[in-house]
C-alpha cells in the first residue's frame, strides 16, 4: 500500500484525507463545511517535473494543442456534477490563460506554461504503486447502407423507447448508467444482446449502416465508434448514442478462464483468431457480454477528426486518454510512463508521454486507470489490442490547488482539558 499524500504545511501541521484522496484546506471544527476531497480512493506524491522520464523530451507542442481543444469544451459546458469540482473550476482558470497564448505555441514555450500552470502528482490507488493502461482505437469496416447478403449485420441507431437513468449525484446519463424500456406502464431492464441479434430491433428503421462481419460488429461496440466505407468510397463516422444498460463482460477473460488462450497471449487478436476458428463458439462467447451500444452518425468530423470522446471532441491519436470520470474531471494532463509494446512487431519501448483525459470507458474504473487512443484502423487497432500493461501515472494539479503553495488557517486554540495531538499526527479537517 502507497503512503497517502503528506505535505508540510504551515507548523509541521498535514492536511489529508486517508482513502478519501487529496483534501484542500478548512475545518468544520472552525465553523466551515469541510473541504472536498479532490481524487477519491488515491493515494498522491507531490515530484518534480525533472524526476518524470523522458519529460524533457516530450512533444509538448502537440500536448498543448490537444490540452487546448479540452479548454475550449471546459470554457463552453458546466462540470458533470453540482456544485462544480475545484478541480474543474482550477483548470477553466488555467485554461483562460491558455487562451491568451499565440495561435502557434512551439515546445520550449508549451513545456514553460505546463511548468508554470500545474505541479506534478503520482497518483496511484491505495492498494498498489502503478496504474493500468489498455489502448482502444476506432474500427474501420466495408458496409453498406442497405442490406445484402454481402452486407447483412445491423449497426443500429438508438432505439425511441431506451430509458437511460440519470446518475443519482445528477447530471448527464453515464455508460454505466442502467437502461430500460416501458412495458405496461413499468420500467424493465432493456434488450440484451441475444435478444437484439435474434431480431428484437428489426424492422424499425434503426439500421444506419450493415456490414459483412459480426465480430467486426462486436469490436465496433466495445471501442465505441466505427468508420465504415461504403461502396462508393464514401466513409461513414459512427459514435457512440447509448447503450442497453446491460453488464459488460470482457470475453478476453473467458477465453482465459476456460483456458482456452493463456494469459500472457491474450490481445485482441488473439480474440479474433479464436472467433474465426471456432464461429459457432465464439457467437456464443460474443453473447457472454450482454452489453449492446448504438450508434450516431457524426456529421460534424472532419476527414483527419478522430473519433468523439465523452468530452464532446475529436481524440487525439497518442495524445488522448479514457479516464473514471466519477474521479477525474476530462481537460486533466496526465504524464504515463510505462514499457508498452509499441515496438516493431510488438517489441517493448518506453511509453513517456503527456496525455489530456478526453473520454471514457465503463472498464476504466480507479483513479490510475487509462485507456490510451491510438487512432483509426488495422494498424492502430493491431496496436491497441496488445496493451495491458502496468504504468505509473503523475496527474499535473493546477498551482492553485497546489496544497504546498496554499495558505491554511491556524487552528483555534483547544481548551485545556482537551487532549492534544502529538506534533506528528495529522489534525484531519
């Protein structure tokens, strides 16, 4: 277990909140409601920017842009909960000072503003010292329009009578959120994923697109976006509308459970390969996740976009990340340092790069947890699937929100026949 956040402040007093992540200043002891908890169930490490592996290094020009874009929707949308975290109101003030930067920033000039607007973190769970990273990519496929014997696996559009439940802290549906239809005047658990590939949904005029392979089709789901190209080369951009509530279950983890791929192989070509092999057994395997996504087709991205994230915003292949969002707040630079296979034929390479958290992911759970963009296609797809791998995660906290640089009232005097605490043990707020 990570040793939480501990930092000097003032007299040798600590503020921290044990498994509640990083608190900021005020006691409710002094007649003030306590301060909130910025990251929850993490343990942080404040470090040096020198101390992070090929920072120096990075191309902090292309994290900057993509860092900016962020802003924009940061600047444009209030924060998913109420009242706004301090987090996000900390970096729409970062992100007014990023507007006032040159059209064109290069990178000695990107590397000097991250430096100044914000303090490096590791951040880690409580339970253990690295983080997580997978990678996810957007599909492309041959489709069609219309429905052919070529062509004959739906892709479909949200359906009219799917109920998505708000979250119960308010705000937007999340992809976790769970999912109904009305029968008889009640709410019931909607459509799972045998059910709507036996049919439930046709013939309603929710098929945007058919294309030739239903397990190109399941990948489309689990990445949650999917270019098809269409026979007169046109290219059609889905993104994820919705989902049918049910559990997702990784079938990567059956296939190991069963002992049918050993672990240390398993990749999402591995997956495929065993699909192909086995058709009858890997429809029914693809059935074991009842999760079920729809689609929207995304007028609005232009050739070069990659797909839209949860932020509202074309990603950013190498550059955006999928983090918990119930943690996290998405405009967040992260810098990841891990050894991925990323190499010529999946040979190991240092991963040391600042990424802008832009989406999310109903598997990315924990506050060092990330799902690595790496764009469109075969080959990014390639890429993304061989990525399960550890990786230490440093989050770059705003300076105002910088606890070594924040004032912290003194505590009242304590009545004498109160005991006092030990000058080395925490006075919690």
């Amino acid at each position: 277990m990570r040793t939480h956040l501990v930092i000097p402040v003032l007299s040798g007093l600590l503020t921290g909140v044990l498994g509640s992540g990083l608190a900021l200043a005020g006691s409710s002891r002094q007649g003030h409601a306590p301060a909130p908890a910025l990251f929850a169930q993490a343990a942080l490490e404040p470090v040096g920017f020198a101390e992070l592996p090929g920072w120096a290094g990075d191309d902090h020009a292309q994290a900057l842009a993509t860092f900016r874009r962020s802003c924009g929707s940061i600047a444009r949308k209030p924060d998913l909960v109420t009242p706004p975290r301090p987090m996000f109101t900390a970096l729409r003030q970062v992100c007014a000072r990023a507007a006032r930067l040159p059209g064109k920033v290069g990178d000695r000039a990107a590397r000097a503003f991250f430096e100044k607007e914000f303090h490096p973190y590791r951040i880690s769970a409580l339970d253990r010292s690295e983080g997580f990273l997978t990678g996810y990519y957007e599909p492309e496929v041959e489709g069609a329009r219309i429905r052919s014997d070529e062509y004959a696996t739906p892709l479909y559009a949200r359906p009219g009578d799917l109920v998505i439940e708000a979250p119960p802290g308010g705000g937007p549906p999340t992809n976790k959120s769970g999912a109904f239809r009305e029968v008889d005047g009640r709410l019931v658990p909607y459509h799972d994923r045998a059910a709507i590939e036996d049919g439930v949904l046709q013939d309603k005029g929710l098929e945007i697109a058919w294309i030739r392979d239903p397990t190109d089709a399941f990948f489309a789901h689990i990445q949650g976006s999917v270019r098809v190209r269409l026979p007169d080369g046109e290219v059609l951009r889905l993104n994820y509308d919705g989902h049918n509530g049910q559990p997702y279950t990784p079938i990567g983890r059956l296939l190991i459970e069963r002992g049918l791929v050993p672990r240390e192989k398993m990749s999402m070509d591995a997956i495929r390969a065993y699909i192909a092999a086995h058709p009858e057994e890997g429809r029914e395997l693809m059935r074991q996740n009842k999760s079920y996504v729809f689609f929207r087709v995304a007028d609005e991205l232009k050739a070069g976009d990659g797909a839209v994230g949860a932020q509202g915003l074309p990603l950013t292949a190498g550059r955006s990340i999928a983090v918990d969002k119930a943690i996290h707040v998405y405009g967040t630079p992260f810098f990841l340092d891990a050894a991925l296979p990323t190499g010529t034929d999946g040979a190991s390479e240092p991963f040391e790069r600042l990424m802008i958290a832009q989406d999310t992911g109903s598997a990315i759970v924990g506050p060092a947890r990330a799902d690595i963009f790496f764009g469109a296609g075969k080959e990014a797809g390639a890429l993304a699937g061989r990525i399960q791998h550890p990786g230490r995660f440093t989050l770059l906290l705003p300076r105002a929100l910088d606890p070594a640089r924040r004032r912290v009232p003194l505590p009242r005097p304590r009545p004498e026949s109160a005991p006092r605490l030990p000058a080395t043990v925490s006075e919690t707020p």
